[in-house]
C-alpha cells in the first residue's frame, strides 16, 4: 500500500536512516523506495501492527488527494 502524504506526516512516520530500511519488511511504515523523496509512504502486506496508523495515513492521503481535484477541476 503507497500513501502520499504531508511532509511533516512523513518525517513523523519514516526511518531516518535510509541505509537501516528493509524495503522487504512486512507490516511496517518505511519510505516508498522511489518516490520517498515526494513524501510517499509504503506498507507491505498491512496487518495489525500497522492497521490503526495506516487508517490514519489513507484518511489523510485521500484528504490530500481530494483537496488537489478541487483545487485543479472545481
């Protein structure tokens, strides 16, 4: 699951450390392994560890993406 969201949700939620990130981890926030850079987060396989934290992070990637409709076809 890919998330796109603020800048400071992702420096919230991302490992610091780029090197120390297991891209193959499951059930664990970490940085989009592309598009990180833009503030993407992913989670592999979400299940109860990340259940209650991915909620949050959809219900603002969808605020976000919703936002930028408006603005482009409102």
């Amino acid at each position: 699951m890919n998330m796109w969201v603020s800048r400071p949700t992702f420096d919230q939620e991302a490992e610091s450390d780029p090197d120390e990130i297991d891209y193959t981890a499951l059930d664990r926030v970490i940085p989009h392994p592309v598009y990180g850079a833009q503030s993407w987060l992913s989670v592999l396989n979400p299940a109860d560890a990340t259940s209650d934290k991915v909620k949050r992070l959809l219900t603002e990637a969808h605020g976000r993406a919703r936002d930028r409709y408006d603005k482009k076809y409102k």
